[in-house]
DNA sequence: CGGGCCCACCGTACTTAGTACGGCCACGCT
DNA sequence: AGCGTGGCCGTACTAAGTACGGTGGGCCCG
C-alpha cells in the first residue's frame, strides 16, 4: 500500500510551457534540432504526445519559443557601461551562447517573430549605442555590423565539422585526401601550415574580426 | 495518330543529377526550403519520387548538393584583380546570390561536406588574399571576418519578414503595436525614426560595414 | 531478324512525424 | 453526491523518406 499521492500519474512535476519549452533545447542541444519531435519532447517530459498540445499551439511555436529562450541566455549590455566593453561582453556571450545552441542560427532564418527575450536585448543594445553618442542612423549601421560579425561566424563555427581544438587533424586528414594541392593549392597551403597546426583554433579569430570592428566604430563617434 | 516518339513515356527531358538539383533549387526558392519533399520535387520533374533515387542517393545528398550550386553562383575572386575590389566584388555577389537563395544560409550550418564549387570558392579567394600580400595567418583572419560579415548579414537580410524597401511599413505597423514605448523605448525610437522612414533599405547597411572592414584589412598588409 | 539483357523508371508498402478530434478521469466546488 | 473543469491521452489521418522488388522498352548480339 503506496503512501496515496495526491497526483494519479506518477508523481512526476506537473508540465508546463516552460517545461516543455525547456525540455525542447535540451533535445535540441543534445541530438540536434532534426531529433527534435513532438513524439521525442513527449518522451522527454514522461508524457504522450497529445499532452504537449494543451500548452503550445504547434510545432511552429515551440521554435519561436526555443529561439527567444536562447536569446534570453546572452548577456544584456549593462545601461551603464563603458560601451565599446559592454558590446564585447555581449558579442562575446552571444558567440557563448550560440555554440552551446547551435541550431539556433538556422532557426533566426525562418522564424520571424520575435519573442520579448529577443525585443528586450535588441531595445538594450541599441540604448547602449546611443547613449554612447551614436546617431540613430550610426546606431544602425553599427548593430548591423555587429550582428552580422555575430551570427556570421557562429555560423561558421557551428558548420566546422569537428569541436574543439583536440580532434582537428583527425578530421581533417581525410578530407586533405579529396583535393590535390594541384586543384586547390591555397587551401592545402592554409591548411597544412596553418589550420592543422597544433593549438590551431579557429575560435580564436574572434577576438581578431571583433577588435577590428569595435576600433572602426570608435573612429566614428561624432 | 501521334508522331511516334522516341521515349515511350512523354517526351519529357531524361533525368539527370543536375536536373534533379535544379530542381531542388527552383522549389526551395519558390516556397522555401520546407516545401521541398522528394515527392514535390519528383512532381516537378514530372517523375515519380522513387525514380529520384537513381541519381541521388538520399535526400541528404540533394541538400549538399544544392549548396555547393548556390556556392558556385557566386563570383569568383579574379586572380589578377587587385585585391580590395576582388573581395568587395565577391562580398556583394555572395550576398546577393544568398538572398536569392536564403534558404541556403540555414543549410550552411547542417552540412558539412563541402562540394567542389565551394572548395574552388574558398581556394580563389585564399588565393587573392595571400597574393595581396596577407601573411597565412593574417589571411586566415581576413577570410573569417570578411566570411561572417557577408553570412551574417545575409542571416538578417532573411529573416527580415519584408522583402524591399516597398512594404516595410505595413509589416512594421501591426509589430509596433506589440511594444509600447516604454518597454522598449530604443527600439520604437530607432524604428520610428529611422527604420519606418521612407527610403530606408536595410540593404543599404551592406556597404557601410564591408568598407569598415576592408579599410581595417588594409592597415595590416605588411 | 529475333531473343535476351540492361537501365531508367516506377508501384507498393513500411516507418516516422505532425496534429485533428473527441474522450476520460481525478479533483474541487457546491 | 452530483457536476463541471482542466489536464492528459487514445485513435487515427495525412504527409514524407525510402527499402525492395519489379517492368518494359530500346539496343546489342548473334
């Protein structure tokens, strides 16, 4: 004779949009956003399919939903920091953050409405530029640049095929065997000096790309 | 009584691979990348789905497939050309070519078997870098920054929901009124002054960070 | 000229996924 | 005790990827 729970289903935590939201990245993060069903977050939060319904209206909004979850992860800019800091903490977290989610980035393509994690950082980003003495239409042009440089090399790092800078060579030798330095001499040069070089990590051309930028947006404060 | 054709079924083009990709690309560019199923796909081609498998061997092959056609759309850097204007050249080419094939940008980050087109790419513009005089390494730099600036602005040029500078406004009005002024008091400013103007593209944008970032590549040339 | 072979194409069917629709059962309120 | 309600689920339909095994028309060989 079990002590009677107050609950009939097992005891487990009662599901909520939150649970389910959060249950979403951590398939997503695990086994890639392809293994991501409604069938396998159902079997993650113990419930059947049809359960996760009555909290999210479709698929289509579990995505929204995951994609402003992940942007609340980034770090806001703090309203009252040293700018050119503020926007390499958040540059910087955003790549953080981007490399823990990696479908994300694909994700920012299609879906288009944004949620209020996503409103909330933009709002904070661009009031740290002004308040930095950017124009509005400087603002704009300084947001565009630094989101692009973002997004685009979170990209890039989300497409390499290996992780870290343990497995490199180990990938990469294979795949030197498909092209003879007579097709592509400049990418076998690049890449036998330099890539595959031991401590060769292309995580570190951030710092590069982000220094760059930030040196040329200083350059432009009235 | 018809002319007797060759063919017995129609007189349809025979399959090949290319025209397969093709294919895929025209739907994916029509109706985005979710409408292209290999049951669309073999309508379109007026075949029946199984006969697709004869020149692909699953549909993960037509995704690398059709990325490595996008790729080889765009310009390739010319080996004589003098450097800044090759790199802005193929900057501008890529973009476009991605915004013809948005699509593209989200498969970039799933795949990672390159083809051969975007091998060439990548070697002819490795190839220009290192001709302008850019160390290895300082190309390595060079090529990830310009890379993610032109990717990551592509990346927000597709997920803008509006497609020109035409209906901005109508898009824009209904999400204004999602957030009101004092929850996100930086963003209604920049939208209202500046974004929902007439005339603005946020194409434009393009320009201003491309020639940021190959000024700043200029200074380091040894 | 006839028979066989091959290759391009396809029919059928199984599996997995999203989700419409309508229950059903425990709880709490009256 | 009856009843409503809210949270969960069973069933089933549709769409998509693709395994497996044809099949039939053109062409080559004799």
């Amino acid at each position: 004779m079990a002590k009677p729970v107050s609950k009939s289903r097992g005891d487990r935590a009662p599901l909520t949009r939150a649970r389910v939201l959060r249950g979403a990245v951590a398939i997503a993060d695990a086994s890639g956003i392809g293994a991501l069903t409604m069938r396998s977050l159902a079997q993650e939060l113990d419930v059947k399919p049809m359960s996760l319904y009555h909290y999210v209206a479709n698929k289509d909004e579990i995505l929204d939903g995951i994609v402003d979850l992940v942007f609340s992860e980034i770090d806001l800019p703090s309203a009252d920091g040293e700018w050119r800091s503020e926007m390499r903490r958040r540059a910087t977290s955003a790549r953080r953050v981007l490399r823990r989610h990696p479908w994300a980035i694909g994700l920012l393509e299609s879906r288009s409405t944004p949620g209020p994690a996503t409103l909330r950082h933009h709002d904070a980003t661009i009031g740290t530029l002004r308040r930095a003495g950017f124009s509005v239409a400087m603002t704009a042009h300084a947001y565009a640049l630094l989101d692009s440089y973002v997004y685009g090399f979170a990209l890039q790092e989300a497409s390499l095929p290996f992780d870290g800078p343990d497995t490199v060579a180990d990938v990469a030798e294979p795949m030197m065997q498909r092209f003879s330095p007579d097709e592509y001499p400049h990418l076998v040069e690049m890449a036998s000096e330099h890539i595959l070089k031991p401590g060769y990590d292309f995580g570190d051309e951030f710092e590069f790309g982000l220094g760059v930028i930030l040196d040329a947006l200083t350059r432009s404060i009235p």
